[in-house]
C-alpha cells in the first residue's frame, strides 16, 4: 500500500512538472482597464509579461493580436465603453497561441498602440489610445480665442489623473481625486471672482506633462497652477510647501526627491516620446524663464502667506526644483503639494470638502493679490483725492457707486469690491439678493481704517512690503493710487492700511454650517473659528451670532 501511495506522489510530481501543450511561454491577460477623455479614449491591457502585437485596421474595426497571449477566463471579455471614440471592446482568443482585442470605434479617429514595461507596481501594459483629432483641433482653437481676449487667465493643472493615481492614503485615497476636487474649487472661487479660470483636465484621465504645458500656453494663461498632495513613508510627515522651477537644480534634499517622483508622471501614466517636452536649449531657456521664476517666486511668498492661514506649513519659504510640468517660459508658475495624504489627519482634510474649500479660497486670494482685476471704469469714489494726513477711524464709512450689468449677481459684487452679501443689501434697502436689475446704481460700503505711512527703500518691492505689513499688492496701490506694481520709487511715501476689524454680524439659522457660512461671506471656515473662538466646526447652535472677518 505504501509503495502504491509512494509511486501516485512521484505521477502527480512528474506531471506538474511537465508543461501542458499550448501554454509554454503564453503571457496571460491580468486585467482591461479604460479612461475618457474630452479628444481622446485610452484602453489599458495588463499583461503578465512582455509580448509582440500585430494592428489591422478595418473601417470602424481596430483589432489588435498580440501574440503568446492566453485570455483567463476569470476577467470580463467584453466592455461596453458608448465613449465618442470607442463604443466596445471585445477580447477573443486565437488559435496557435494568442488573443484578438477588437475596438468598435467612430469613423475618421486617430490611433496609438505601444507598449510600457513594469514599473513600481505596475505590470507590463498594452497601450491603446484612440484619438478625436477634429475635437482636439476644436478644443485647441476655442482656448486661443480666450488667450486673444488679453483678460486674466489663470489655468489650474490637478495633477496626475486616469492610469497615474499619484500618492494613495492609508484610507485608500487617491492623490489624483482630491486635487481634482480641489482645482474645481478654485476654478468656481476665480470665476466668480471675475477671472478667466481653466482646468488642464476635468475628470480622470491622465494628460501629459507636455500637454500640460500645451494647454496653458494656448489659453495665454498668466498664471499656472500645479496642485498636489505630498506623500512620504513617515506618518508624521505633514504640511503644505509652495514649489517653483529651477533651472539649476533643487534647494533641498526634499525638493529633489519630489522633483524626480513627479517627473516619472509620463512613464507611469503612460506617455510615448514626450520626455523632451520641446525645451532643446537650456541656455535659451534659462534666458527667457529667469525673469519668469523671480515673479513664480514673488507670486510663491504670497500663497504661502495665506495657505498658512488654513494649514501648517512645511517650508516657510518657496522651495525650488526642476518640475518638467513648470517650464513655461513666460508663464508665472507653481505646484502646490497641499498636505500630506499619508498623514492620517491630512488624509481626512484633504477628503473634507469643506477644507478642500478652504485650501481654494487660500490659494484664490494668493491670486488676488498677485494677479489684481483691473478696476471697473464706472466706480466713482465720493470722495476721491484723500489727504496723506487724513485718517479714518474704524467703522467710518465712504461710499462708492456700482451700476449694475448684465450677467452681475450680488455675490460677484460682493466678492469684486471686498464686500458682503448682506452689507450690500443693508446699504441699498435690498430685501432678496436676486432682485438687482441692469443699470441700478448700487451703494458699495467701503470700511476704511487707520492708516500708517511707510518710505520706499532701496530693493522695495510692493510684494514685499504687502508681507511686511500684512496687507495686499492690490489694497497697497488703491490707497496710494498706484497703476502699476513696478512703479514705486526710493524715498516715496505709501499709506498702510490697517486690518480690517471683524464688525459684521450673523445669527445661524436652521440647516447652517460653517462651510456656507463662509462661502456666503467671501472667508474661511478657519477664520471663522478664529474669531468666534470655535474649537469644533460642528458646534454651531441657531440663534448663535457669530462674526464675520474681512479677509
């Protein structure tokens, strides 16, 4: 009996060990995943290891036959995608070793097909991009309509996105979704605000560090925005940093690492032959962006002034590294890495729509400050030439008028004159905030403090003299008059003014929370808290007055 036992051991060894006719040297097929895009659909086969491909292209038919492949039975083997370029994708097995991948797809579409090899945890991958040249062209021709318009432009690149999720979160949060929710926060703050906002990508699809670029070059953008989350093995890491380019390499250790991490974006979301990114002379590069970095530099220390407001910071000062996704030589440029998706308590924030929020708004009034809105040619000051000597005191008010047009709501002249709502309503009788009509002159309340005067000294800039003071470029040249940020000289005299006081009022009714209470007022939940010495958002209670901050 032993010797049977013994000897059925040795068959079944033996035969584990033979290879089954047909499947020496077959590569299996992992997985099928797919994203859209606006101009473009890309499929993405896993494959267990590296294999050949034949295309052939028939019609409204792509079939694509890769070679020692075996399809499992375990993954689906037709996808209904009802995408304007691809409407199916069905995988067939071949005799003789190999599988067949058919796309239906629309007529006159474009085609890409390579292959990317392992990396990080990644498997070998069969790339498919079917492209919508006449949506692209679409596409590329209405963003240079904008760029001719000569308005304030700021485009917003959520990175990452589709195939490339960036950094992932303990709780399995992905980078490339809470960036995304972030930069359409932003994009509704700037739109409302009066700029011409735009995103590099609007869902989850991946986009090229190139094309990046592409995108804002052609809106004319005069600002670009990379925003992030950072990522690190500590549990303890945390913080926001500001970063800009640097043509000659990063100013930390930190920087570094974090430049070589998100310049791999192309190769892990899968980017064919784009690694120059069309910059074939340093020197001429270094010449055109050096005027560029100081002013992404300038534009950096603001943002980190009013990130602080929202966030612990990481660095205190603009760090700098060679990020392909920054260099735009005549764009003023900076990626944001908001906070740190592997700290547990960021993960939550940056899950937290309501800190997303505030993150947008922070990031919205760095741009106020930087990139000022000219102003309206129709605002007429009651009062319009202002002794050096004269100073307000605290609550005094002056007056300006605002005649409306169409397309205005309270909220935006509310937001363009550094006002709310509700003093908007108090000052001209109003009793909804929908009933304003074209051409009705509205009463802006303009609180105007005491004010300080500070001599212009050698290497002043008004950048630096907004931070010194702990007010804004534009809140500097309005009360000195100034019509542009570049004309200040050695020896002039600038009026400071002061912070203004918290002196408007709100009872919480029902159905409030913090977070619609700031959007209504034009600040952040934190200043909120800040003022009414909130130590939860959640313990609001009606009938609480609460006090809202100018910001």
């Amino acid at each position: 009996m032993k010797r049977i036992l013994r000897l059925a051991f040795f068959l079944t060894l033996l035969c584990m060990t033979i290879p089954c006719p047909g499947a020496f040297g077959s590569v299996g097929i992992l997985n099928v995943r797919h994203w859209t895009a606006p101009d473009h659909t890309r499929v993405v086969l896993d494959v267990g290891g590296e294999t050949s491909f034949k295309v052939v292209r028939e019609g409204s038919r792509i079939f694509i036959d890769l070679k020692d492949a075996v399809l499992p039975s375990e993954i689906p083997h037709e996808y209904d995608l009802d995408k304007p370029s691809v409407k199916k994708v069905i995988l067939t097995s071949l005799p003789k070793r190999g599988v067949r991948v058919e796309l239906r797809v629309a007529d006159n579409v474009g085609l890409k097909v390579f292959k990317l090899g392992k990396i990080l945890k990644k498997p070998h991958r069969i790339v498919i991009d079917v492209m919508l040249p006449d949506i692209k062209k679409k596409e590329s021709e209405e963003r240079k309509k904008v760029k001719i318009l000569e308005k304030k432009v700021v485009v917003i690149d959520p990175g990452h996105g589709g195939e490339d999720p960036g950094a992932v979160g303990r709780r399995g949060t992905y980078e490339k979704d809470v960036v995304l929710d972030i930069a359409k926060k932003l994009r509704r703050i700037l739109k409302k605000r009066g700029y011409e906002a735009f995103l590099t990508r609007k869902g989850d699809y991946y986009i090229s560090l190139k094309n990046r670029g592409r995108i804002a070059r052609e809106y004319g953008a005069d600002i670009f925005i990379s925003i992030h989350a950072d990522a690190s093995r500590s549990r303890g890491a945390r913080g926001t940093s500001v970063y800009c380019l640097s043509t000659r390499g990063a100013s930390s250790e930190a920087a570094k690492l974090l430049a070589k991490s998100e310049n791999l974006s192309d190769i892990i979301g899968g980017s064919l032959n784009e690694h120059n990114n069309g910059e074939s002379d340093p020197i001429t590069l270094n010449m055109l962006q050096t005027e560029t970095i100081n002013r992404s530099r300038a534009f950096g220390g603001i943002a980190l002034k009013k990130i602080k407001q929202v966030n612990h910071l990481k660095f205190s000062r603009v760090q700098e590294a060679p990020f392909r996704v920054l260099k735009l030589p005549d764009i003023t440029s900076l990626l944001v890495e908001t906070a740190y998706i592997t700290n547990p308590r960021e993960e939550l924030m940056l899950r937290s729509p309501s800190c997303q929020t505030d993150i947008a708004w922070a990031i919205a009034y760095a741009v106020d400050s930087f990139l000022p809105l000219p102003y309206a040619a129709d605002r007429i000051w009651c009062k319009e030439v202002l002794s050096p000597k004269t100073s307000f005191p605290a609550g005094e008010t002056i007056s300006t008028t605002y005649k409306v047009k169409r397309g205005d709501i309270l909220e935006s002249i509310a937001v363009r004159h550094g006002t709310t709502i509700r003093a908007l309503m108090k000052a001209n009788n109003i009793k909804s905030k929908n009933r304003i009509y074209v051409g009705q002159k509205l009463k802006i309340p303009a609180k105007y403090p005491a004010t300080s005067v500070y001599v212009v000294k050698r290497g002043d800039i008004l950048e630096s003299i907004a931070t010194r003071h702990g007010t804004t470029i534009r809140t500097l040249m309005k009360a000195n008059r100034i019509k542009s940020k570049n004309r200040i000289y050695v020896g002039q005299k600038l009026k400071i003014p002061s912070k203004y006081p918290a002196t408007s009022i709100y009872v919480v009714k029902r159905g409030d929370n913090l977070e619609s209470i700031a959007g209504k007022y034009g600040t952040t939940i934190r200043a909120l808290m800040k003022v009414n010495n909130l130590r939860s958002r959640n313990r609001i209670y009606v009938g609480q007055k609460l006090k809202i901050p100018y910001v």
